[in-house]
C-alpha cells in the first residue's frame, strides 16, 4: 500500500505542475511560437526514413515542401507575417527542391523531375525578385542613382 500512495502522489504532483504551468501560460506560449514543428518533423522524419533505406524515394518531394514551410513559418514567426508578401515564393521553391532530391536520389534519374525542379525553381526566383521589386524596388533604383551620380561626380575627369 506505501508504494501505491508514492505513485498517486507522484501524480497529484505532476497533474498540479501542468495546471499550474498551464495557467502561467507556457503551453499557450508554446502552441504560439513552436506550431511549426508539427510540420517541420513529418518532414525531416520522411528524410531520415528515406536515408534510413525504409521509404522509396518519391517520399522526397513531400519531405522537402514540409521542411521549407516549416523554416518559412518560423522566420514569419520570429520577424513577422508581414514578411509573408515577399516569401510566399519559397513555398514553389520547396516543391523544386523535392523534386531535385527525387532526380538526386532516384537510381534512374528521371530528366522530367529534373526539368520541373529547374522550371520551378526560376518560376519562384522570378517571383521572389518581383515580390522584392514591388515592395523595395524604388529604394534599389534610388539607391542605384545615387551610386551612380556619386561615381560620376568623384570619377576622373578624363573619362568625359
């Protein structure tokens, strides 16, 4: 009977700490800014499984797109999702990835996964420098004047 005291008491303990962790807000804090783990670790467990030699390798493409996302909410996370408006072209960039991988590691290489990743991956690099552009795009053109007129300003003369 002592031993069978000891365990429930053991669990009052543990049952009062998580309640009292829980009105404290840790688990609020947590289920705020560690969500993305729940897409983050399928994807890395898709990988290890694949290297692990227990999964075929088409488990790449959908490995690759969870572990991107995941990185892309937790940067949004820590700086903002405002941020969102210019990385939303990474989301492309993760199925290029997967793809490549799949071309990578697949025994015949199929040139049809390679050219997908390559057309994707310049889809989302278009998109990315156009997002960049339309957001910042008059801060570079200034900048560029102004790099510009200081060179021809301070330049020798000899170049006229």
């Amino acid at each position: 009977m002592p031993g069978n005291k000891s365990a429930i008491g053991i669990l009052f303990l543990f049952a009062g700490a998580v309640i009292l962790l829980g009105k404290l807000g840790l688990f609020a804090f947590i289920g705020t800014n560690f969500w993305p783990l729940f897409v983050l670790i399928p994807g890395i467990l898709l990988h290890v499984l694949f290297f692990g030699r227990l999964l075929p390798t088409v488990v790449l493409v959908p490995g690759a797109i969870l572990t991107v996302s995941a990185v892309i909410f937790f940067f949004c996370i820590a700086f903002g999702w405002n941020n969102m408006q210019y990385l939303w072209p990474l989301f492309i960039l993760g199925l290029a990835i997967g793809l490549y991988e799949y071309h990578l590691f697949e025994m015949s290489h199929p040139k049809v996964a390679m050219t997908a990743a390559i057309i994707l991956a310049l889809i989302a690099a278009s998109f990315f420098v156009m997002m960049l552009f339309w957001g910042f795009g008059l801060y570079l053109i200034a900048i560029a004047f102004l790099a510009v007129g200081a060179w021809l300003v301070t330049g020798r003369k000899s170049y006229w």
